[in-house]
C-alpha cells in the first residue's frame, strides 16, 4: 500500500514507485492520474556504491509534482578534490569534501547530506553528530515528473537511433526520457511530427509501450579513480 500525507505545504509520498501496473490501475486510477508513478523495477537505481571514476553520469526519477530535497549517503575517502553531485536538470550542486575512510568507511560509520533541513551528519551506528566541514556548495533537489504522458506506442528498426511515436512529437520532449530496449533513452531532437532520435542505437527492431518522462541527470566528479564503498541516494516524492 502507497500513502499519501498530507503536510505543509505539500503532500509526502512513502514510496517512489508501485510493485506492478496493477498498483497504479487500482482506485479508479489515482495513481497512474494523479502522480509520475512508475513500476519499480524499471527505475534507475539510488545505489551506486562502488568505482566512480573521474565523471559518472546517473538518472533519478523523482514522481512527484514538486522538487524532492536529495539526501545523500557516503563512505570512503573522496580524495584532494573531493566529490561534486551536480544536477543538469536544477542546475544545484553540492561537494563532499575532506572525507576520508577515518571517518566514514561503511553502512554503519558514514556521512549524510540532510537537503531539506540543510544539514550535514556522521553517522555512526545510528548516531547523528553535525559535520559541515565535510561539505561545501550547497544542496540538490531532485526536478518533479508529473504529469507525465503515459501509454505511447513506439516503434524502431535496428541499428537505428531513431524512434516513430503514434502521437505527434513536440519540441519539449526534447531531454526528456522513454524506457525502450529494456533500458531508459533520451529524446535528443525531433526530425518530423512522429520521428524522434534518441542517445541509444538499437540492435535489432520492435515496437513497445512507454510513457515520456523527465529524468533528472545526476553527474559526479571526483578524483581519478575514484571508488566508493557507499553511495546512495534517498528523497521524498511531494506533490501541491
């Protein structure tokens, strides 16, 4: 079950997304009307622990109506120019810096970026102590999806990066993202009413159901070589 509080000045959502479609066809279609909800299983992951490098690009999807504050969750040591989050999508940024394995080196001893209360903690088995020098810059929030445009028939032919749509193509579904191809693709321009290209050749042809949504493009920049033990990212969907 989904809940839905409602606060001031906005409504929070327990979950980010629903187990199955069924979720989002029950209740006369609440969800599936009046949020960006999608099946959880084709969501982009919030773990990303593990080699960073020294650029890494992710998505988010955030299915709410209203920017999500982003709470992050680090370990390991960030190196001399520590680690910048930056979000294309908000143009908001913040870095993690000065953190060494020292202070936060698992699940258990790590740090945390509090974006809505502009807040920053070690966590260590549990307890929270204030930690500001470990960050710099700011805080991100993560752009809303909803509404989103559900239910459109695509079509494309192998090594291809083209896609035929049965709806009209606009201008501003250029940057937004259709799941395809078992994976998310980017509109990147319009080439007539129903063809678009996308970021992604496709290795052999098929025709799939998607809906056109706004992925928030999250890149990291960090030190070469960059590895950490734990990355993870948490928010809050709220809707007006």
């Amino acid at each position: 079950m989904i809940r839905m509080t409602a606060h001031q000045p906005f409504a929070h959502m327990d979950r980010i997304g629903v187990d199955d479609e069924a979720e989002l066809v029950a209740n006369g279609g609440f969800l599936r009307d009046n949020t960006g909800m999608l099946p959880l299983h084709i969501l982009p992951p919030l773990d990303h622990s593990g080699p960073i490098g020294q650029t890494k690009t992710l998505l988010l999807y955030n299915p709410g109506n209203e920017r999500a504050y982003l709470n992050v969750r680090v370990a390991g040591d960030v190196g001399t120019d520590g680690l910048l989050i930056y979000n294309r999508n908000t143009d908001q940024r913040c870095r993690v810096v000065n953190l060494t394995a020292a202070e936060a080196v698992d699940n258990d001893t790590h740090l945390e970026i509090d974006s809505e209360h502009g807040k920053v903690y070690t966590v260590r088995y549990g307890a929270k102590t204030l930690a500001f020098p470990y960050h710099d810059e700011g805080y991100v929030q993560l752009e809303g999806a909803h509404p989103i445009e559900r239910d459109v028939i695509f079509s494309y032919v192998g090594n291809e990066r083209e896609i035929r749509s049965d709806r009209p193509f606009r201008f501003d579904h250029v940057g937004k993202y259709v799941y395809l191809h078992a994976q998310w693709v980017k509109i990147t321009s319009i080439v007539d009413l129903h063809t678009a290209r996308v970021d992604f050749t496709f290795s052999h042809s098929g025709t799939e159901e998607s809906d056109v949504v706004t992925m928030n493009e999250i890149v990291l920049t960090g030190s070469t070589g960059l590895t950490l033990p734990r990355l993870e990212f948490s928010y809050v969907p709220l809707f007006s």
